[in-house]
C-alpha cells in the first residue's frame, strides 16, 4: 500500500517546511518594499534568537517539533528552523507596518545607529524575561506566557504613541491572517496530522479555525503587534512631527 506524505519521511521535516514558508514570505515582502528592507534586516536578525531561547519552555509543555539539526543544551532543546521563523516573522511584521506608515507619507528611516540596536535588544530582552517570569516563575503555560508577555510590551511601547498603534493594530491582524493562510493552504494540505502530531492539543483553549489552534493565530497578532513597529519607536521617528516630515 502507498505510504501518504504525512507517514512518509517528509513528516519528519514539517517545521522546515513551515519554516521555508514564512522565508519565501519573507523574501517576497523584502524585493517588494525596498524602502522597508533595512527595517526589516535588523528587526529580524535582532529578533531571532527569540525563537531558540523560547523553546526552552514550549517544547515541555506546548509543542514537540523534529529538526534538521536538533541541539540539546541540558533540557533546552531547539534547531535551526526556530531562529529561521523568529528572524522571518519578525521582518515580515516590519515590512507590513513599515508599508502601512510610508504609504501614510511617514518619514523614511534612519540609518541603523548602534542606540536603535540597543533600544530593540534591551525591549526584545524585557519580553523575554517577562516570559521567563510567567512560565518559570508562575507556572504559567509557555504559549500563554509569551503571548502575555508580548502584549504587555506592545502596549507599553505603544501606550501614548496613538499614530503608531493605529498602525499597529493592522499590522497585527495582516500577520496572523498571513499565518493562517500558511497554515491552511500549504502547510496543512502537505500535512493533514501536524497539528495533531506535534502540538500538545490538551493544554490549549480547544478553539481551532480549521483546525488551528487559535494561541497560534494569538500568538501571531501579538508577534505583529510587537515587532511591527519596534524598528521605527527605537529609531526615535514615532512623533507626529517626524512622520510629517516637519
């Protein structure tokens, strides 16, 4: 009998796929919004030891991904494709928000200065910890956690910046339809068992959009919602004077 492609070897390999998706994204947004592509590089490559080191958590108590190159430092265990979806969701936010602002005639960008690198690495690092705090220190779940630790920071990134949230808010809704058209048109298709397969079903809310959880959709609004427009807070060109060009 003919093995189907999601008890194949393929299967293996699905996060990679997954993976792949969110770079071709990634790749179309930079070639089609050259303005936005210094944004988007830094904003990703800042961004993208968030997906290893969160692992720490989700793979105790949310998912159970396989890997190209699996690493295992002591319980901590993650691959490459966790740095590959972090770096390209975390540009592809910046490309949607920064194509929303520019076409609102909002002043180009700077160039990169190292206190724009600080100022993204110092709020990337008080998500994180703020992360660790729920899921370590609280018991909360992983995928909860960050999801609550990414909301509290967009909204004290954003609390006073009332042009940048407006901005915010479709960004983050743009990324998680996104997400769920990866999900649904491609990923799903190649692999009707993946959710169930790898995602630990039992500890999330049971709501699913054809079959996703919605902490994934969550997860990515909040994603959009952070890293949409941390690029231009921390370059300092947030203020209606500066998007005006005055």
């Amino acid at each position: 009998m003919q093995t189907s492609i999601y008890e194949g070897p393929l299967f293996a390999y699905f996060y990679a796929v997954l993976a792949s998706i969110f770079i071709v994204i990634w790749m179309a947004l930079y070639f089609l919004i050259p303005r936005a592509r210094l944004a988007m590089f830094w904003t990703s490559l800042l961004c993208a030891p968030a997906g290893p080191i969160s692992e720490y958590w989700h793979i105790v108590d949310y998912w159970h991904p396989t890997y190209l190159v699996d690493i295992a430092i002591g319980r901590w265990r993650f691959g490459l494709e966790d740095f590959l979806s972090a770096f390209a969701v975390a540009g592809i936010s910046t490309a949607l928000f920064e194509s929303l602002a520019l076409r609102r005639g909002w002043a180009e960008l700077p160039r990169i200065s190292f206190r724009t690198l600080l100022r993204i690495t110092l709020r990337g690092g008080v998500c994180l910890s703020l992360m660790a705090l729920l899921a370590s220190g609280f018991g909360m779940n992983s995928i909860y956690a960050i999801i609550l630790s990414m909301a509290i920071s967009s909204l004290l990134m954003l609390f006073g910046r009332w042009e940048v949230l407006l901005l915010s808010i479709p960004t983050a809704v743009t990324l998680a339809f996104l997400l769920y058209l990866a999900y649904t048109v491609l990923f799903i298709f190649i692999f009707p068992r993946g959710i169930e397969t790898f995602w630990n079903l039992e500890v999330t809310w049971g709501i699913r959009l054809t079959g996703i959880p919605i902490e994934e959709l969550l997860w990515a609004f909040v994603t959009g919602l952070f890293a949409g427009p941390i690029f231009r807070v921390c370059s300092g060109k947030e203020s209606a004077g500066f998007l005006t060009g005055v």
